[in-house]
C-alpha cells in the first residue's frame, strides 16, 4: 500500500511514519512540500500515485493564528483543499485531520458528530473550512476530528506539564476548559486500522468508510484535571479561570467529544484518557532508566 503523509514533522506526523513504516510511506514535512502551493501538491500527488493521502499538516498555534490569519487559512483550508483534490484526481482516498475546536462550548456536553460547529477563532474557522472542503471535493475522504494532542514528538499540554512539574510548582492550569485528551499513538493507531494496514483480514476496509468522526480517547476532563493526572501528586497544581490565563484566542470552555458514527464501522474504539495517559507516563517512565 502506498501512503503519502503531509505535516510528518510534527507529532502527530511522525507517530503515523512510525506505525505505518512496513508500507510504502512517503512523508512530507512543511520544507518538503508547502500544501498551500497548489501546483507542487498536485504535481507531487500525481506522480505518487498514492492509495491513501493522510492530511497530518497544520497551522496549529492557535493564538498565533489571530496575528495571521491568512497563513492560518492557507494551509489549514486551503491546503486541506488541495491535498482532497489532488486525491480526487489520482483516485486516492483522504483522512484529513481536524479538531473539537469547531465548536463553541456552548452545548455543555460531549458533542456528536451530528451537533453544529460554531468556530470561536481564527484557527477553529479556518480548520472548519478546511473539513468543508475535504468533504466537498469528491474524493473518498474521511474526516477526523481529534482533541487534546500529545505524545513523545513535539510540543504539547503533557510534555509541557512535566517540564513544569520538573522545575517545581505550584501550577497554574486552567479549570474552566473541559475536552477529551488524547495519545497521538493511539489516534495513529487508529488511522492505522481505518486504511486497513494492521487489520490484513479486512484489506481496504477503510475504502468503504466515508464522511466525518470524532477519533478521541474516551471521556472528558478539564486542563486542570489532567495536569492533576500528569504530575501525580509530585507538585501542586492550582485551578485559574481562562480569563486569569489572559491567552489572545477565544477557546471553547467544553469541546469535549464522543463519536456516533465510529463504533458501527466496526474499527477498535479507544481507550479511555486514564488509560492512555498511565500507557504513555509508563513508558516515559521506562525510558528514562
């Protein structure tokens, strides 16, 4: 199976290289192929040829996105766009990644596939967009929408508790932001399944699944909940208000989600946040020494 994977620099990215290496992967990071230039994804597309297109790229700062909105939209809609026509054309199916931020938080429960977006930023329009426009390109595309990214490559909320916690706390986190935390290794793990790759008694399964999914580990909690659960008890974790946080971009104050439409396919469901977050800790944990 040959598979072309736009943003494998970034920590999402390079999870999916790592789990999908026994294929024919070809990963591209921002300095191999800018997906916002439409002539060179199409050229690259085309001469790949590629089964699947995974859409891993990303503007993702998403106070920064306020300061550029035009960049952010480059990239995160319009170069979602090409990538989804340069599948259409090749007859590449899609996943293109997307995000809880679509929604508002206004709804104060999980929200379902079926549930309205209504995007409070900069980033969170221009992600929109981009699923729009993935799914409106003609090509076999599965949208996933994920949340709360973390895992060993990269930036993140984790990584950044435990530098936090390595220095000494108190802590600081948020308590009015609620959604669903969740491993790059499992999300990747997941997309894994959907193109078929561990699962050879069901080859191009995934070729019969289209249209849009909340890919998460299960359950829900606020940031400060969670950097409660990353430290464990090593340093004090104190609740502030998004407002305190003073942060430029609107966040919605519960995105967390949940899925209707993942569990009829068929495909494994995820393991729960604790779970996942007690997987990744214990193998950090296992390096180390």
């Amino acid at each position: 199976m040959r598979i072309f994977v736009a943003g494998a620099g970034g920590q999402l990215g390079r999870e999916l290289v790592e789990i999908l290496r026994p294929n024919d992967v070809h990963a591209f990071d921002h300095r191999a192929l800018d997906i916002a230039d439409e002539a060179s994804v199409l050229s690259t597309i085309g001469q790949l040829r590629p089964n699947w297109i995974i859409n891993a790229a990303a503007f993702n700062d998403v106070d920064g996105a306020e300061k550029a909105p035009d960049q952010a939209f480059a990239v995160n809609a319009a170069g979602a766009g090409n990538l989804a026509e340069a599948a259409a054309r090749v007859g590449a199916a899609i996943v293109h990644i997307s995000t809880d931020y679509v929604f508002d938080g206004a709804k104060g429960a999980p929200y379902t596939e079926d549930d309205r977006p209504n995007p409070l930023s900069v980033y969170a329009r221009t992600k929109y967009e981009g699923e729009q426009r993935v799914l409106a390109s003609g090509a076999m595309a599965c949208v996933l929408r994920t949340a709360w990214l973390y895992g060993w490559q990269g930036k993140n909320f984790v990584k950044a508790i435990l530098a936090g916690a390595d220095r000494g706390g108190p802590l600081r986190v948020v308590a009015d932001q609620v959604g669903s935390p969740t491993a790059t290794r499992d999300l990747s793990e997941a997309i894994a399944a959907l193109i078929g790759v561990p699962t050879p008694t069901l080859p191009q399964r995934g070729r019969e699944i289209r249209g849009l999914f909340h890919v998460v580990n299960s359950g829900a909690c606020s940031r400060f909940e969670f950097a409660k659960a990353i430290v464990g008890g090593r340093v004090e974790v104190l609740p502030i208000t998004t407002a305190e946080a003073a942060r430029v971009a609107p966040r919605p104050k519960y995105s967390a989600l949940t899925s209707t439409r993942w569990p009829p396919t068929g495909l494994p469901a995820l393991s729960s946040w604790q779970v996942a977050l007690a997987r990744f800790l214990g193998q950090k944990q296992a390096a180390e020494h």
